[in-house]
C-alpha cells in the first residue's frame, strides 16, 4: 500500500514513537535563545559551563529546583566559587535535547569546555546538592579535572596576556598599604569576568591570610553585586525565581491578594526551570 505524503504525516504525528520521530523532532527543534547566550559566555568568559537537566515529572524538577536555589542562597563561599567559576544552566529534558542532542539525558549533569564541547557526564543527584561541602567535594573535579588541571592551564593562559594595570594589582594584593591593596581589590573585582580563573587558582595557592582573605572579598563582593533577574552567578541561563501564591489565611504582614495570602521575601521563592 502506498501512503501519500499528508496521510503519512497525519498518522506519524498521532504515533510518533512507532517512526521515532520524537528523536527526530527534538533534534529539529530549535535551540532557545539563551541557551546561544549561555555558550556565547563560556567562550568570551573562557569559562565551563554546568549544566543541570531535571528530571522528567514536575515533583522532581521542582525538588532539584529547591536544591539549587538553596545553594544559592546558602551564603557558604565554597558554593558561591563555584558559582563564579562557571556558567550554570539549567535545563528541561524537551529543551535539553534540542540543545545538547545525544548527550542530553533527564536527571543528567554535564560540564562543558569554554567552546561547548561536553568534558563530563555525571547523574544528578539531590544529595550532592544540599550541603556546600559535600556540592564542593563532587564538583570542583567535574567542573576542572583531576588536580584542577583545567582551572590551571586557564589561568596560565589569562597570566602570559595580563594587562599591566592587572598584574599590578595581584602583585600590589601583598604591598603593605592598605590604600594599595584597597586598590588592587578594586581593580581585581572590576576585571573579574575575565581574571576569574587565575583570582580562583591565586586564592588557593595564597600562604597569606590578607592576601587570601582579599581574594575571597573578591568572589563574594562579585557575587553579592551580581544581578538576580538575569543570568549570571546568582541565576542560572534557563531559569528564573517565583514566588508562589499560596491559600494560607491572610496574616499580619503577609500581604494577600484576591483572598490568597502571598508569602514574600527569599525564603519562599523558588527555582523555576523555564519552559522555553
């Protein structure tokens, strides 16, 4: 029997698993535009991108959207280096597949090289994320290899092309002014986008409890001035905070609208994956 071409694309799309075409179709779809931004970041940046991809069901995308929120909220510096030292992402299994092809999987992490290439591929795991240390533990490997061999063949790459303004400022991190140091924090945390992964590997190798103490201001004051409503340390590309409304009885200095008692501030927003 002979199928012409309409019948067979009205029969395919009502049984897209029997002509794997589901494949095909999300390896067709196109790409978000933040997802070119969040790769468009890694090369300019020179710097990996980590990439989280939930889980199928809503319950368990929300779980893992808990986790990660909570991470960046924590205040602990191990968590916030991390947040710095990377482009995080963020992703649904149907986005994920258009973006990331065969590499793509649900509960799956992944890092990525600064051009996009896929370095590591690990699965999600709720627990690695609910404690700094231990998220510290299971992904400063991923993100830069055994012995952080990647975070330091980055930053020898950032040191032969310092600028001189930049070199200065590490070397004057030591000077004992304290005018000449407040310089050179300010200097650092302004060019820090580009300097984030020998500021990274300088702090670890710091002897110095100043020298130390200001790179790690660095970081903080890097990532306390990030914004919270565009991508960057403090929001992954993919994602975005909400505030649910809630049917909770109207409460003193709990504003309600429409009769439904709404719950502000930073402890009730949560992690919302975007759909497209």
């Amino acid at each position: 029997m002979k199928l012409a071409r309409r019948d067979f694309l009205r029969f395919a799309s009502a049984s897209p698993l029997v002509f794997g075409l589901n494949d095909l179709w999300a390896q067709s779809q196109e790409s978000p535009a933040w997802w070119k931004e969040a790769l468009a970041r890694m090369k300019e940046r020179a710097m990996p991108g980590l990439v989280f991809i939930s889980e199928t069901s809503k319950e368990e995308r929300e779980k893992l959207g808990w986790a990660i929120r909570d991470l960046l909220e924590s205040g602990d510096a191990r968590a916030r280096e991390i947040f710095c030292g990377s482009i995080m992402v963020c992703l649904r299994p149907e986005i994920a597949r258009a973006c990331l092809g065969d590499a793509a999987a649900p509960g799956r992490g992944l890092v990525l090289d600064p051009s996009g290439r896929v370095l590591e591929k690990f699965d999600l795991r709720l627990e690695d994320l609910k404690d700094p240390a231990v998220f510290e533990e299971q992904f400063l490997k991923r993100l830069y290899g055994e012995g952080e061999i990647r975070l330091a063949a980055a930053a020898d790459r950032i040191r032969s092309t310092l600028r001189p303004e930049d070199k200065k400022a590490f070397d004057d991190l030591s000077a004992e002014s304290a005018v000449d140091r407040d310089r050179a924090t300010a200097t650092l945390l302004k060019a820090f986008n580009s300097l984030s992964s020998l500021i990274l590997v300088e702090r670890r190798k710091a002897t110095d409890g100043e020298r130390a103490a200001r790179f790690r201001r660095i970081i903080d004051d890097y990532f306390e001035a990030a914004d919270e409503t565009s991508p960057g340390p403090r929001l992954p590309f993919g994602a975005k905070f909400r505030v649910p409304l809630t049917c909770a009885p109207e409460e003193e200095g709990v504003p309600s609208q429409c009769g439904m008692g709404r719950l502000d501030g930073k402890g009730q927003r949560f992690l919302e994956f975007l759909e497209k």
